[in-house]
C-alpha cells in the first residue's frame, strides 16, 4: 500500500486528537493560519469551476474542514480560558479587525456571523435541498433522452456509458451537498454559541480564580474572543461562499469569470444605456464617481463593439474559406457504403412523432421495441435509424431493411386508426382503409369519434402505435436477416459470462460462429425465439459429433426447446392443428434427395400444388376459429415440408411431435393428403 493512502486517515485523527491534547500557542497560531488558506483555495477552485462534478469530493471536503474548524475552536478555547493567551493570530483579529474597539469588534463579529448564517448558508442549504430534488427527478429523463440518443445513432455505447454514470454521479454529489450543507449551517450556530461561553467563562475565571478587575477581565477575554470567533467566522464564511458557488454552479464550458465577463458584458447596446443613466443619476447625487463609471462603461461598450464586428467578420472569411475548402476537396465515399440494417423514412408531416420537442415519443418507442424484442426473440436488434425524406409524399413512411425497401405505410397523423377484433358492434363514419402491419379492414376516425368506438368495442390505436406495431412485425419478419455473425459473437460472450465451459466446449473447436449463426437463423426464420442461449449451445455440442449438417442440427435444437415452442405457438387450453396423412409424410421422405452440396426435393409441380391447395383447405378450419395455422408433423418431415410450403403459406407454422407437451391433449380438425 502507497504512503499517500494512509495521508486522509492520518489527517482525520490528527483533526480530532487536537480537541483532547493540548496544543502551544505557536501551533494553534500556525493551524489557524491553515486553516485560512485551506479554506481560500477551496473558494477559488470553485470560482474556476466549469461543472460542479470536477469537485465531486466537495462534500467529504466540506465535512473535514468543518470538523478541523471546530477542533480549533475548542483548542483555542482552552487556551483563552486556562491561559489567558491564545497565540498571535487570535490576539492581531481581535486588535485589526476590532480596532482595539470591544463594541466594533463585537459588532463585526456579529454581523458577519449573521450574514454568514441568515444569507449564504441558508441560501446554498435551500439551494442544495432544491437541486438534489430536482436532479433525482429529472434522472428518468435524462436516462431516456441518452437512449434516444443511442438509438438515433447520435452517440456511441461508450458516450452513453459515460453520460449515464455523470447523470448518477450528478444525483449522488446533490444528494451529498443536500446533507453537507447542513453542517455549514450548523457551524455557524456552534460559533455563535462558543462566543458566548467564552466570554462569560473568561469573565468568570478571570474574577474569581485570578482576582482581575471586572473591566480588565471584560477587556482581555472579550478581546481574544473576538479574534478568536473572526479567526473561524471568516473561513466559515469562505467556505459557505463556495458551497453556494458550487451548487449554483451550472455546467458550462467556461469557468465562473470567463462567464460573467461573456454574460454581463456581451452586449454594447446594454453598456451604452447604463454609462447614459449613470450621468443622469450623477446629476442629482455626487457627480464625479458617476461620471468615472459613465466614461468606464462607455470605453468598454466601444471596445466590445468593435471586438463583435471583428468577430463577425472573421467568421465570415472562415466560412467563405471553409465552403472554398470543401469544394476543392476530393470526395470522401467510405461514409456512403455504410449501410443501416434498418432505416425508417417518415414524410414531412409525421416527422413530430419522432420530435421530443414537439411531445413526439417514436424515439421512446423504438427503444421500447428493441427490449421488448430481446426478451421476446433473445436477439439484438441493431440501431434502428430515423430521416425524414421529401420523396415520400407528406403523411408516408417507408421501412428499409439494410437499404433495401421492405414495407410501406400511410398515416393520417390528426386521425385514429379503428378496427374492429370480431365484436365490436355499430358501423363507424370515417375513412376506409387496411391496417398496414397485419392488412386488417380498419377505418380513421377523428377524435371526436374515439370515445364512441371504444364503446362499441372497436380497437382505437393512434398513429405512433401503428408505425410501432408495424416495425415490431417486420422486424420479426426479418429477424434472421438482421442477426449475423457479428451479433451471434455478442451473444455467445454475453453467455461465456456465466457459462464459460459449454463455450469454451463448442466455439471455435467445434463450431465456427458461422455454423451457430445458421442454425440461431433458421430458429429466427420460422420465429422461434433463441433467448435460452445456454440450451441451444448445450444441444449443439450434443449433436455436433453426430452430424454437422446445420439444418439437422436446428431440428435437435428444437427438440430441446420443445417446451418454449409449445408454449410460444400453442399456449391454449385444448390446441387445435392439422395433421399429416402417413402416405404424405412417406411421399416428401422419398422425395428428399440428399447431396453433399445440401438437400432438394423432386416432387412434380403438381404434386406440390396439388398439396397446398389441400392444406389451405384444412387451415379453413383454424381461421375460422380464429385460431394460427398449425401443422402436425413427424420430426423428420418437419423441416422438408415447412420449405415446401413457405412460399405459398409464409405464416404456417410446422411442429414435429417431439415438440409437444406430452401433457397436453392435441385436436386435429384435418388432415391434409394426397
């Protein structure tokens, strides 16, 4: 351990033996001396602040020159009390300050111990008490309004680490000042008090125990009194001064001179009719002093003046020299092959939406998007950008995935959107239209006719709420594109966290991270979500000596997640499926042909329509119970038939009966055959 890591413990007993040991006079005379300059660069350093945090340690500062204060205090009061004497420092206040005056020295004792006490510690306590309020409120806040950043691509994860721990650090130095200010306040009582007991106990023992005059006794103690209560009332009001300069202190890229200089004196206009009054003013009273400030503020009005247009002129040739600059230049293309993987475009008139200044939230909600999908799918959704484009027409948005258009949308931004889930009752005046997300019939309605729909039993959502189920669609639609090796790397390292040997097991020594991306793809593919990571590595190093084909390898992985994708497709209390006939099952088994480039079929396009067309007959039944189209299946015609019909059926959902909860009673409302 370093020397200097014992310096704070050794300071603090230090402070607190002074109160017990007794001290000479030439020590004390040196620790007040000190303790003043202590105090003083403690004042400046908060002058030449530019952001409160720079000082965090203020506070715990503020409470060891308090106690180091208040040890002295009671050292010197020994000493009054026992000796009569209490070194040169306390003796040379009381005489220069007081003037050899009892009655002035009193009176300036007791005035800056009041204007120590009523104004500047009251003032930075009630401050204090304010700004550790409002910090904490305002920490929601600040926390969205950095993931709104984030989001926006705006910041980097670093930035919005670092301003994430200022905003807690800023919460707990208010919160600190709010207690610490305390101790200043209390301070200033406990020098009040000491005043008294001195004198009336210097008076006491200088009459009875060392038979002095009542005037000289008067003379004496009340004398070293007062110095004595100058010597710490003008560090207390030091460092009061400096609590009310640092929790008044705003953040600013300047410090508190350079911005009284910018802020009171930026303006000519306001220099030249203050140096006008002050001549007015110098008519009636005493006219030379406001004469001498009239020329001053008019010298420095002139100078800032001129200082402003030459400002502006030398911006205007920085600019004229920086467009020159820029078109001389040779173009930098690295930037435009960056690629979004998603990009949403929102014409003019939907653009306060995504504006926080304007009470628009989509910002907010596309945050909420990428939780919520992490705890639904177990996948990271990348940066989801947000531009206005002028091609669009006003009330249009596009989605983009990587660049490429993926789905489009028009709003009535001053509308609701009504649709009604199959109970609703009544008809609705409005605007017919189709729900972009799912293509349901809706209607916009304004709002006038909100209150009536919901009471005929119509879902009413507002445009941002479409656009965010919208997005939240197509970004499960296209999750298995959004999810590459770079993510997957993410992930794995997330689970090395807390499951170090089946990483270690299976990556890099069996499987490349390409290999694992495949299969996490083909779960995403058909939606199911790979959350429990650890499962689907532990599956994986399972199985990856039996095959290393990554197709079979994502069906053993289902087998183990059966009862999450049960839970996820069938969560019902008697489920309902379609089932397959044998001779079908056996049909697409002999029609796989396995290749080492991979697996195909060969079944006649007839035969494959032929399929489908009875399949969309049997899924008839499950729509109109309003039930999703599941299919029963044998494992190992799972995954071939699943490929044979997701073109013509993309929503379908296959599970093999390994999947099923053994628990659970499956009803077959058909079966499809050949």
């Amino acid at each position: 351990m370093k020397y200097n890591e014992y310096a704070v413990p050794v300071v603090i007993l230090a402070i607190i033996l002074t109160i017990i040991l007794p001290i000479p006079s030439f020590l004390l005379d040196f620790l007040l001396a000190l303790n003043i300059i202590i105090t003083a660069v403690i004042l400046i350093n908060t002058i030449y602040l530019e952001n409160p945090l720079q000082l965090s340690i203020f506070p715990s500062i503020l409470v060891i020159t308090t106690l180091f204060r208040l040890s002295l205090n009671v050292t010197s009061t020994k000493l009054i009390l026992a000796d009569g004497n209490a070194g040169k420092v306390i003796e040379g206040f009381g005489k220069f300050v007081g003037r050899n005056n009892l009655v002035v020295g009193f009176i300036v004792f007791f005035v800056i111990t009041i204007v120590n006490f009523m104004v500047i510690t009251k003032g930075a306590e009630r401050i204090a008490e304010v700004a550790a309020r409002f910090t904490l409120d305002a920490m929601p806040g600040k926390q969205m309004a950095i993931d709104a950043d984030l989001n926006a691509g705006l910041i980097n994860d670093m930035e919005a680490k670092e301003r994430r721990r200022n905003v807690q650090r800023e919460s707990d130095f208010y919160g600190a000042m709010d207690g610490a200010s305390k101790f200043v306040k209390n301070d200033a009582i406990a020098g009040i008090i000491i005043t008294f007991l001195n004198i009336i106990g210097g008076i006491i023992i200088g009459m009875v125990f060392r038979n002095e005059d009542i005037n000289y006794a008067l003379q004496k103690y009340a004398l070293l009194t007062i110095g004595d209560g100058l010597v710490s009332q003008i560090p207390a009001l030091m460092l009061s001064a400096s609590t009310s300069f640092i929790v008044t202190r705003a953040a600013s890229d300047s410090n508190l001179t350079q911005d009284l200089i910018k802020q009171l004196f930026f303006s000519p206009r306001v220099l030249f009719v203050t140096s006008g009054l002050s001549i007015i003013l110098g008519t009636f009273l005493t006219f030379l002093p406001f004469l001498i400030l009239s020329i001053a503020l008019g010298v420095i009005g002139y100078k800032m003046l001129q200082i402003t247009k030459n400002a502006q002129k030398t911006d205007e040739v920085r600019v004229e020299k920086a467009e020159a600059e820029e078109i001389r230049k040779p173009e930098n293309v690295v930037s435009l092959l960056q690629i979004d993987p998603i990009e949403i475009e929102l014409g003019y008139s939907l653009l306060p939406m995504a504006d926080v200044n304007q009470g628009g939230d989509l910002l907010d909600r596309v945050v909420m998007i990428r939780r919520q999908l992490a705890l639904e799918l177990g996948m990271i959704v990348p940066i989801i950008r947000l531009r206005d484009n002028i091609q669009l027409s006003p009330s249009e948005y596009v989605f983009k995935i990587k660049g490429v258009e993926v789905a489009r949308g028009e709003l009535m931004f001053d509308h609701f959107l009504a649709m009604n889930p199959g109970t609703a009752e009544g008809e609705l005046e409005g605007i017919k239209t189709t729900e972009p997300a799912f293509g349901l019939p809706a209607i916009w309605i304004d709002e006038s006719q909100r209150d009536k729909a919901e009471m005929l039993g119509y879902t009413v959502v507002d445009p941002p709420s479409i656009i965010s189920t919208h997005l939240t669609a197509i970004i499960k639609k296209h999750a298995h594109e959004l999810t590459g090796r770079q993510e997957v790397q993410t992930l794995i390292e997330n689970v090395r966290q807390n499951y170090s040997a089946v990483v270690e097991e299976l990556v890099p020594k069996q499987m490349t991270i390409g290999e694992i991306q495949k299969v996490l793809v083909n779960l995403l593919k058909e939606g199911v979500s790979i959350r429990d990571l650890p499962t689907i590595l532990e599956t994986l190093a399972d199985y990856i000596t039996v095959t290393r084909d990554t197709d079979m390898l994502t069906e053993y992985v289902r087998q183990a997640l059966g009862r999450a994708i049960f839970k996820q497709f069938l969560n019902q209390a008697s489920p309902k499926v379609v089932t397959l006939d044998p001779n079908l099952e056996q049909k697409i088994m002999e029609s796989v042909q396995k290749t080492e480039h991979g697996t195909y079929f060969s079944i006649e396009p007839g035969t494959i329509n032929k399929i489908t067309k009875m399949l969309s007959k049997q899924l008839e039944k499950l729509t109109n119970l309003g039930l999703p189209p599941v299919v029963l299946s044998s494992p190992v015609v799972r995954l071939y038939f699943k490929r044979m019909t997701e073109h013509a059926v993309p929503d379908l959902i296959v599970l093999s009966y390994n999947e099923l909860d053994p628990n659970v009673q499956i009803q077959s409302v058909g079966t499809v055959s050949i």
